[in-house]
C-alpha cells in the first residue's frame, strides 16, 4: 500500500509515554493515532482510515504483549507492509533478535527526554521503508 500521508500509530499502555509521544508527534507535524492495548489498535487496523505508515509498538503490555501485536501485524497479507518499529524499554539481546525475527523493521530504546523521542523518530521518519533492507546490523537504532 502507498504511503501517501504519513499517519503514526503508537500503541503503548503507559499514559506518560504516550503523552510524551504525542507532543513530540505535534511538534513535528504528524497525524498520530494512539491506542493503549494492542488489540484496539488491532481493531483499527483493520477497519480503517486512516491507515498507519508506521507503527510504533511497545513490548510489555498487558493481555497482549508486542510481540503477540507484531506477529499478527507480520501475519497478516493486508499489514505486513507496514514498518513496525519497536520502541521498548528492555534492550537486551534476546529481546532484539527476537523483534528482528518476527520482522519488525527498527528497533528503538526508551528515552528519558522529549528531544532525545523527537531525534528518533525523526531519523524513522527520515527512512525510506520501502528502499531499506532491514539487516540485522542495520536494525537497531545507536542514537
């Protein structure tokens, strides 16, 4: 699917941090969807508009975590085109590589401060998802 407009869906069962996304989402300028468990933004993917061009994900979260969320994402003929980028506290290996195997598409570290959040998803935003090949080595984001 063309990625038209850019629409941002953020799924994450922290206030703060959805919060913190949304103000940097408004001072950058994009349309932001934001859902606080995986299966509402589940339900929305499937019954658009809008149709997200990224997504950004969280891993713990309750009834279903990100990683159940991504593998539905990747499972489905109608989603698996869109970038999903993990935004996570946990940054361990085990975590990464297990991301990278359900093919998510950029893995990104929790940030304490707003500018460090809009210097991410900045350089997301800079990405051209359809020319990039996700490479183990590529995958997550130094910051």
């Amino acid at each position: 699917m063309a990625l038209d407009t850019t629409t941002l869906f953020y799924v994450d069962d922290d206030e703060d941090d959805r919060m913190f996304f949304e103000e940097v989402a408004l001072q950058i300028g994009e349309n932001l969807s934001l859902f606080e468990l995986g299966d509402d933004m589940l339900l929305k993917l499937k019954n658009p508009p809008p149709y997200p061009s990224l997504i950004f994900l969280d891993l713990n979260m309750p009834i279903k975590d990100g990683f159940e969320v991504l593998q539905e994402i990747k499972g489905s003929p109608n989603l698996k085109e869109i970038p999903v980028i993990i935004l996570s506290t946990a940054g361990n290996l085990e975590t990464v590589q297990k991301c990278f195997d359900l093919g998510a598409s950029l893995y990104l570290k929790k940030t304490v401060s707003i500018s460090e959040l809009k210097k991410s998803i900045e350089y997301v935003l800079s990405i051209d998802w359809q020319q990039r090949a996700v490479t183990i080595e590529n995958f997550v984001y130094k910051g």
